[in-house]
C-alpha cells in the first residue's frame, strides 16, 4: 500500500512520543531516542513503546480479518514468482561477474601504471645521484621487471578497451611505452656496438616480453643492414653487369656471418648456437637483412632487372638465382626457409624479374631465325651440320637452344616446351608444303608464311593462305623442287628423329630441377610429333620413286630406235649392251654413291626398287611393242617374197647370216641381260623388280628365235 494511505492506529493520549513520527521519511531512531529522553525516562519510554505495539498488532489483525479476500489473492498471485526471480538470477549473476571483471582489470591497469612509474621514478633518482655513471638510463633487469609489468598492463588496457577511466590513464601509458621503447632502442644499440652478449639478450627478451619482435628486428634492418646495403651498392655502382654483379653479391652475403653472428648466436639462428639460453621468436635474416637487400637492388639498381639484352638479362637473373640460394643456405633451419619464400620481399624481388618479356624476346629471336631458313629457296646446311639443308639445320639449332644454358629458365619451362612442340609442328608444315612441289632442276621463290603472327600470345603460324589472310585467287603457283633437294628433305627428316630422343634426354634433367615427374606425357607428346614427321615421307619417297623412275625410262624407251639401228644399216651382229642402258641406270649409281651417307641403306634399296619396277614395267611394254612390231614386219616381208617369188634379200645379210629382225631381238635380249647384272650389283634381286621376270623370259624367247633361225 502507498504511505498516503496507511492510518496508524490512535493510541493513548499519555504516550511520551507522537505516532506520526515513524512515518516521516528522514527518520532516525538514535534522534528519535535522544528527543524522548529528554521528556521521560528510558523505562517509560519502553513501556509506551510496548503498549502501542500491542495496538499496532491489534490492528493488524483487524485489518487483515477486513481484507481477508484481498490477502487470499496477494497469496494467488504470487504463484510462479520464485520460478520468474530464478530466471533473473543467471544473468543478475553474469552482469555483476562482468562488472568486476571490468572493475578487477582498470584496478590492475591503475597499479600496473603506478608501479612503473614508481620503478622509474626510483631508477631515475638512482642516476641522478649517480651522474657519473655510464650505463643507460635502464638497464637490462630494470627493463625486463618493467616489461613483464608492461605486458602485464597492456594485456588488461586492451581488455578494458572503452572504459572512461582508460582514456584518462592513456596518456601516462603512452609514456611508459615510448620511454620503454627508447631505451630498449638504445640498450640494443649499445650491446650491438659493444658485441655484449647479456646486454643482447636481455633486450631481445624483453622485446619478447612486450610483444615488440618485428620492433627489434625493424631497427637492426635500419640501423645496421640499410647503411650496409647502401655502401656496399654505392661501391659496385658500375658492375651492375653480369661480370660484376657476383662481387655484389658475394658482398652482400657477407653481411651475415661479420655482422649478424651474436644475434643469430643469441636468437639460436646459427647452426652452431646452443638452445638452452636462446631467445626464440626472432628471425633477423629474413625480417631485418633480407628486405634491406631487396629494397637497395629496387632503388638504386632498376637496370638490374631490364630484360632489353637477353643476354645479360639471363646471365643476370641466373646469378641472381643463385645468390638466392646462398642465403637461404644461411638460413640454418628449414623454417627459416620457409619464412623467407613466404617474406613480401621474397616475392617482390621475383616479381621483379619480367620473365613474359624477355621469352617474346627470345621467341622472336628463334622464330625470326628459323623463319628466315624455312624460304622457297632452300640453302644447304653449314659444312660442320649433320643436316643438309639450312632449313633442318636451323630447326635442330632452334630447340636445342630452347633448353641450353644460355637460354633456359625454370620458370619458363612450360614455355618453352610449347614452342619445342611448335618449331616441330611448323618443320612437319614444311616438308608437307616440299612434298607438294612439283620436281625440276630450279627452285623459285614464292610467298613465304611467317613464323610470327600479329597476335599477342605469340605462336608459330600453321595456318593455310586463307588464315593469312589471302584468298584461293590470290596464291601464287608452287615453285619447283630438285630431286636432289627431295633427297636431302628425307634425309634430314630421318636424322630429325634420331636426334630427337637425345633432345629429351636434354629437357629431362631441367625438368627434375624444377620437380617434375610426368616424364610420359612429355615423351608421347615427342612421339606425336615424331609421328607428324614420319607421316611426312610417303609423299616425299613416292616423290622421289618416281622422279627416279621418269629419269630412267627417259632412256630406256631408247629401246624404240633399235629396229632403226639394224634395219637396212647392214650392221654387225650385237655383242654388248646398248649405252641407253647404262644412261637409264645413271641416276640409280648416283644415288648410290652420292646420298649413301646421308640415308639409310633400307630406304635406298627402297626407292631402288620401287623406281626400277616403275620403269620395268614401261620397259617391258616398250619391248614387247617392238618385239611385236619386229614381227609383224617380218610377216610381212615373207608374204611379199613368196607373192614375188624373188630372193628375198632385204631381211638377210649379204653373206647369208643373222637377219636384221634377228639383230634387232639379240640387242633387245642383250640389253636386258645387261640391265638384269647392274640391277643385281647394286645389291637387288630381279626377281623382285616388278616386270623384270617377264621382260626377261620375253627377250630369251626372242633371242632362242634369232639363234634358231640362224642355224
């Protein structure tokens, strides 16, 4: 109920006090007291105090008689109530733990602020007392017994990030902290200067403490690495080149064994440092020399990185390669390692290095050369080259450059893969353009495809005269090829293959360096082009067989003026072959002779073969035809002696003997027995000369006839 409406029951008008003064809110029992006292005694004070509690009991009961039923729902009502305050009670509980926690923390913050500066104020009475003294203004266990509280005190500051009484103390905490960090700044300094290992480490761990690391490593990069770098540049400005560029290096490192061994000692970066009283966490030669070096060689010498000379470029960028890895070798651990290849630095100094650039340079450079001997004009091969035209000679020079030393890097190995893939491919669109040629004794010129095309990504050009950018209309006619020239292709090609599996025996120690493994898919991408290149001579020995084979029947249809030879020439009977014989089987010896060291044995005996059953066959129709002309003249020479009845001296020789007809058969018969003995010198069977056999039982049976009729 509202003190508005609660009555106190009227007692006795005797009682010493007033009943309205326990319902004055300012009341106070010692005041209430002191003012009865000064009426009546204590004792009576009691006893009215007793009587009108005995009244005030009275009228409670009434009250609650009155009011039974309201008293009845008050008890209904406050059902469940406990249950409600129980669920109040957890985070009630939360709250009030957070709150002290907050409260525990700033009490921690203001004693952690307060025993530093008391440490300091007593440190600094201490020094000005002793003004003589040379040590720092703190030192090292001072420092260390302020860092543990500092770390102390920064753990509890962050933790109280917001609170108003933080921002009011923050102020000397920075000051804690920047004079902390001075003096460590200047303790470092001095053990460094002064090669005072205790003085080293005692920083360094209280760096450590603070949470302060890349701090102490920040400084050494500036005040000990950066003049080094920057002194040792300046010195070997001008041998920013190759020939001079080791010397810089060789420098550099030397920075770590003469200047880094009592940190690496301290911090158990050296082999040799022992591990019991080091202080981890720290990792000076990737966080403090490292990006110094980086930083110099990017400022002071950009034309390290200039891939405008792909020559130096590589000599360059393979030195460069090679000081990388003789600082990690200083590393000392392979978490060391692992660090560095992870450093910013580490990545910005490879970024550098315009790797995209100096390939098109060098792509240029190969295909541009290659190109240049892939005319319509084909140029022998060097004296020294294993090839014969310059056009193989080039292409094997080309991906044998590829991968050399003075050409080849690691990062470029897909590259320059493709491109070894790409030279073959444009070497197999050669050939197929040679094999296309028609054969004569000149070349011409026509249009040349290049090799480069105008698109960005550069590779070789395959494409026919629409892809660039012609028409059917406009393409000139095929320039001719020599069938010395054919030879040559085909030779070259099969010396191409052989060569082939000692080029992946090349590219397979670059590619282990690098961790590659799949060595079967770079070997079946080599036989595939293997394969494009033998898919090459069919066209080319079909070419050649029957280039082979026009020359010789040239002179073996000479067979056609033998019956003009003996007929009413009143020659002598034949003994020897005809010189047509030795004319047709000409370009077989020089073929022999000429190419037996450039093409395998297997291949000439091939074409051989191939070009002597061709023009066997011709041979022998051309024979035959003769044969048969003979005797139907002879036929008919008889008919008009016997219808005549006259000697019959046009067919017989004026002393009776061998008839022309007969000559005519005995020379055919000769000239292929001779025919048949050089085939066999040159190391073939007549029996597999396509024709031959028949040819052969057809001038035997001619010759039998002429011997007949002779006797």
């Amino acid at each position: 109920m509202e003190k508005s409406r609660m009555n106190l029951p009227k007692g006795p008008d005797t009682l010493c006090f007033d009943k309205d003064e326990f319902m004055k809110e300012d009341f106070d029992v010692d005041h209430f007291v002191s003012d009865c006292r000064k009426r009546v005694q204590l004792e009576e004070l009691r006893d009215d105090l007793e009587l009108y509690y005995k009244l005030l009991k009275t009228a409670m009961v009434e009250l609650i008689n009155k009011d039974y039923a309201d008293f009845v729902n008050l008890s209904t009502n406050l059902v469940g109530m406990d249950k409600a305050l129980n669920q109040l009670s957890v985070p009630l509980g939360q709250l009030r733990e957070e709150v002290l926690m907050c409260v525990l923390r700033l009490i921690q913050v203001i004693r952690s602020v307060e025993k530093i500066e008391k440490i300091l104020n007593s440190q600094s009475s201490k020094e000005t007392s002793a003004l003589e003294a040379s040590s720092p203004l703190l030192t090292g266990q001072i420092l260390e017994r302020i860092a543990t509280e500092f770390n102390q005190l920064q753990f509890h500051a962050v933790q109280s990030k917001g609170m108003p009484l933080l921002d009011k103390v923050r102020p000397r905490i920075a000051g804690i902290t920047a004079m902390l960090q001075q003096s460590l700044e200047g303790l470092l300094l001095e053990g460094l200067q002064t090669s005072n290992v205790d003085i080293i480490r005692h920083c360094l761990r209280t760096y450590a403490t603070i949470d302060k690391t890349r701090d102490a490593e920040a400084l050494v990069g500036q005040v000990l690495v950066k003049p080094y770098v920057g002194e040792v540049i300046a010195e070997h400005f001008g041998e920013s080149h190759p020939s001079g560029l080791q010397i810089l290096y060789d420098k550099l490192l030397e920075f770590v064994p003469h200047h880094c061994r009592l940190l690496r000692e301290v911090t158990g970066g050296a082999i040799s440092s022992e591990k019991v009283n080091t202080v981890p966490g720290y990792d000076f030669l990737v966080n403090s020399v490292w990006p110094e070096i980086v930083q110099g060689l990017e400022e002071k010498l950009p034309s390290l990185f200039n891939p405008g000379n792909p020559d130096a470029f590589h000599e360059k960028y393979t030195i460069s390669l090679d000081f990388v890895r003789r600082f990690e070798q200083q590393c000392g651990s392979q978490a060391s390692i692992k660090r560095l290849r992870a450093h910013p630095a580490y990545h910005s100094f490879n970024n550098k290095w315009n790797l995209p650039v100096y390939f098109q340079i060098r792509f240029r450079e190969i295909a541009g050369s290659l190109e240049a001997a892939l005319t319509d004009v084909l140029e022998d091969a060097p004296a020294e080259s294993p090839y014969c035209l310059l056009a193989s000679h080039r292409t094997w020079s080309s991906l044998r450059r590829c991968w050399s030393d003075e050409m080849f890097l690691p990062l470029l190995v897909h590259r320059l893969w493709r491109l070894t893939l790409q030279i073959l491919a444009r070497y197999s669109v050669f050939v197929n353009e040679l094999s296309r040629r028609p054969i004569s004794n000149e070349s011409a010129k026509e249009i040349k495809k290049p090799l480069v095309t105008g698109s960005k990504d550069p590779s070789l050009s395959q494409g026919s005269t629409e892809d660039q950018g012609g028409s059917p209309s406009e393409t000139k006619p095929a320039v001719s090829i020599s069938s010395t020239q054919l030879v040559y292709v085909v030779a070259d090609l099969d010396k191409l293959q052989e060569q082939l599996p000692e080029l992946l025996e090349t590219i397979k120690p670059k590619l282990e360096k690098i961790g590659f493994k799949n060595f079967s898919s770079i070997s079946a991408a080599l036989e595939d082009s293997q394969s494009a290149l033998s898919a090459c001579k069919p066209s080319l020995s079909s070419k050649i067989i029957q280039d082979l084979s026009d020359s010789c029947f040239s002179y073996l249809k000479s067979a056609l003026e033998v019956p003009r030879l003996y007929r009413r020439t009143n020659k002598e009977v034949p003994t020897t072959a005809s010189s047509y014989v030795d004319s047709a089987l000409k370009p077989f010896h020089q073929l022999q002779s000429r190419h037996k060291d450039k093409l395998q044995q297997a291949v000439i005996q091939q074409w051989l073969e191939g070009a002597l059953s061709e023009s066997t066959h011709k041979y022998y129709e051309t024979v035959s035809d003769v044969l048969n002309s003979v005797k139907k003249m002879e036929e008919s020479l008889k008919r008009l002696k016997q219808a005549r009845k006259t000697a019959a001296t046009s067919s017989v020789g004026p002393s009776g003997g061998m008839s022309d007809d007969d000559k005519i058969r005995l020379q055919l018969a000769l000239d292929v027995e001779y025919l048949g003995e050089q085939i066999q010198k040159m190391g073939l069977q007549t029996s597999d000369i396509k024709s031959f056999p028949a040819l052969a039982e057809l001038v035997a049976a001619a010759k039998d006839q002429a011997t007949a009729e002779q006797s």
